[in-house]
C-alpha cells in the first residue's frame, strides 16, 4: 500500500483492495489474536486490485462536517463531469447517468450542465430521474411488474426489455402509448472479463439479457434499440472485448436498429483509464454503424471519489486487540463492503501493523459481523475521533437506502379475526428522502 499525498490531506490510495481480514491462525497485526476461522472468506481474494492511484485532491473540511455525513465534493463532481463530456464531444456517443450508481439527487442541476439525461432500473427511479434530472430518461429493469408498468411508460423516452417474453407481453401498450417510448431489448454478449460473479451480468445462469441462441429474430418488429451491459469498474480494453463479442454475435441486427447502449461499468473517471482508446473504439463503432445512436450508461464514474463518509468512534473495548465502534454501520450503511467484499480507505489510515495503533472498526449495530476491518492509525483512537471513508458516494450511499429504486415490500398485518391490515405502502417521496 502506497500513499500519495494530494494536499494537506495524506490519502491511502488502493480502492478497492483485498480485505484484510487474513485466513485462519494468522495474526491480524503484530501482537494481535488469530481470527476464528469463519472470518476467512476465499472469494474476498477474487476482488478486483487496481493499481495505486492518487486520490483527487480533498477540499472539504471534515471539521465542518456532522458525524455521520455523506458529504459529496462538488469540484470532484464537476472534474468528472467535465471529463465524461469531453469523451462526448469528441465522439458523438451519448452518455447518460445510471441512477442505480449515483442517485444524490441533490448534486442533479450541475450534472444537467454536462450529461443529457439519466437511465433508471425502476419506477422509483426513472419518477428520480424525471422530476430531479429532467432531459431524456431511459429505463431498463430486469422485469417489469403490471402495476408499475404504466407509470414507467408514461415516463420513459427510451424502454429495453430483459426478455423476448417482457417484450411479448408489453409489446402492444408500449408500441401504442403516446409519448412513442422506444423500445429496446437488452442481450448477454456471454463474454466478461469480470471476475468476481456478484458483479458479472454474463456469469453462468444469467438472467441478465437474451443469449445469442435464445434471440428471436421473429419477435424484433418495433424493437429500434439493443442494449448490452456486461463491464464492471473497467477500462477500454475489456470494452475492446465486448464490443467484439458483442458485433459478433449481436451485430447482424444493428441495421434493423436506431440505437445501441453499451450500459455502464466503465471507469473512465478512474486516472488511468485509457480514454483515447475508448474515443478511438466509439469512433470506429460509429463509423461501421453511422445509423445508429450511441448511449453510455456510467453510474460510479459519474460519482467516482466524489465524497466520503464521515463517521466518529463513539467507544473503544479490547478483547484480544483494540477494537473501535464507530457512529456508521457497515452492515445498514456500506453494505457493499460486506457484499464485495472490499476494504474501503480510511483517510490517514493504514494496513493494522504498519502504524503504531491497530484498532478492529465496527459498527454500531448488533451483527456480530457488522466489521469495517483492521486499520493502523499514528495516534490512538478515543470517543470522538473522526474516521473519514474515502469514496462512498457512488454505491455505498446508493445501496444504504432503496438499492435501484425496487420497490420497498408492504408491512401488514394478518389480524386474528381475518383480515388484513396494511400499514405502509411505500412512496416515491420515501425513497426520494432517503438520498437527499
Ligand atoms: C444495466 C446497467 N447499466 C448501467 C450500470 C451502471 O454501471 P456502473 O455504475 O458500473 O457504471 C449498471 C450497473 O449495474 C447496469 O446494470
């Protein structure tokens, strides 16, 4: 691990990188006790490891900032932004917001300065994208329910079916509605550099998008578009390979089409992301298929090192080694971090043992795993220090309240007279407060 120093604000640069909750019987630090053997986790060792990269420089002053905060940076905003417009002007493609990757709604009038629109993966959602964002809303989910269909309808501008059979079964009210969405059909290009199958739309058994084999020629009357999303936080070159995968499989269909959507997981905000190349492959894409439109869908570099989560340790206990419990939960508030899982970056913090003072993190819930990880820190942790989490403003923040918008379940009750009682049914406004 690597420090670079962007300012007065040393950052550890390696996101995500492997946890470091280490394998049975190995000590977490110098000193510390062996890990039972239930927190070795061998798919944390799939996890992606990018390169050490310097983290954009941090104007925000946490001093200033309550405890616990989401608290987004608008310059870093705008730097990003100002990027994804430039690969924009010099190609032509279009590139819009994935909502289920950057949904701090507040932040939406300055990203409308830059990118057209947004792409939404629920009704929540594309309500988020139309009343917050404005400009062109697309909407791809994974199924779409009858209930929630006619709204989604009446709001969308762009429409992609996971299915031939979603496709078959909307078909005629999306072809006759008025606002004349266009529809497109999402496919599995079965090709993914993706490791880890969390994060893999083409993994074995993918209900993500129709198969080559499984594509009906016979069904595409009034499909104008195709949509294909199988990149996960990756650079040109895994876009150089889908984009092969993708043309031959797929591409037979493309003069039949108006558009084609590339989806999202491309990390062009990330410093070393090969930029030129990608402008080189839309340009190419372009002009063998100058008919048609081109849509990106990035999310988390749209958000990318954005903002982070400012959270205070509230008590220190020792059992074995120094353990910390902070005001956040990783359990309710980064709860990618249990699912990836990956290490978030803690500003001044390091690998447990490289600094005087290791401390296990956790969270303030009662899930005996409810654990951040173990950090070394240069002065000792005491109630009222400030932990800053570096990067939590893409997924992290998104996933802590409605994760893509789905719909919250009911809460009822099954009375013991027979009847039923709803209590809640959840709202648009809920979801929209939850992340602004
Ligand atoms: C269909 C689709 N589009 C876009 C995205 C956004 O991806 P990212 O935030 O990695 O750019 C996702 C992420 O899961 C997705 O499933």
């Amino acid at each position: 691990m690597e420090r670079r120093g962007t300012s007065a604000h040393p950052i550890l640069v390696t996101k995500p990188a492997f946890p470091q909750l280490p394998g049975p019987g190995k000590a977490t630090a110098p000193g510390t006790e062996p890990l039972p053997s239930e927190w070795f986790r061998p798919e944390a060792l799939l996890a992606t490891l990018f390169p050490a990269m310097a983290y954009p420089e941090i104007r925000t002053e946490f001093s200033r900032v309550p405890s616990p905060c989401y608290v987004m940076e608008e310059a870093r905003l705008r730097a990003n932004l100002e990027l994804l417009r430039s690969v924009m002007d010099q190609t032509g493609v279009k590139i819009i917001c994935a909502l289920k990757g950057f949904s701090f709604w507040r932040a939406f009038p300055l990203v409308r300065e830059y990118l057209p629109g947004a792409t939404a993966s629920s009704l929540n959602e594309a309500l988020l994208a139309h009343h917050e964002m404005g400009g062109e809303v697309h909407v791809y989910a994974p199924v779409y329910g009858e209930d929630e269909f006619g709204q989604i309808l009446d709001l969308a501008g762009h429409l992609s079916f996971n299915s031939f059979s979603q496709w078959e079964r909307f078909r005629d009210r999306t072809l006759a509605h008025p606002g004349k969405p266009s529809p497109g059909i999402r496919v599995n290009p079965e090709y993914s550099q993706v490791e880890t199958d969390l994060y893999n739309p083409c993994a074995p058994f993918s209900r993500l998008g129709v198969i080559a084999s499984q594509f009906r020629d016979d069904l595409l009357d009034g499909i104008e578009g195709l949509h294909v999303h199988a990149l996960c936080e990756q650079g040109s070159d895994a876009f150089e390979g889908l984009l092969g995968a993708f043309e031959e499989r797929f591409g037979r269909y493309l003069a039949r089409m108006k558009w084609v959507n590339f989806g999202g997981g491309h990390h062009i905000t990330r410093e070393d992301y090969d930029i030129p190349r990608l402008v080189r492959l839309l340009k190419e894409f372009k002009a063998r298929h100058p008919h048609l439109e081109v849509i990106l869908e990035p999310g988390e570099a749209v958000g990318w090192r954005t903002g982070e989560l400012v959270a205070t340790v509230l008590d220190v206990v020792k059992n074995g080694m120094d353990i910390a419990l902070l005001d956040v939960s990783v359990s309710a508030h980064m709860p990618d971090c249990l699912e990836m899982p990956y290490r978030p970056d803690i500003q001044g913090a390091g690998e447990p043992g490289t600094k005087p003072h290791t401390y296990r993190l956790g969270g303030g819930t009662c899930l005996a795993g409810d654990v951040l990880g173990d950090y070394s820190f240069d002065a000792p942790l005491e109630a009222g220090s400030r932990i800053i989490l570096m990067d939590m403003i893409h997924y992290t923040m998104v996933k802590t309240s409605f994760f893509n918008g789905v719909r919250h379940p009911d809460i009822a009750t099954w009375k013991e007279d027979g009847s039923l009682q709803v209590h809640r049914r959840f709202t648009y406004e809920q979801f929209r407060e939850k992340l602004g």
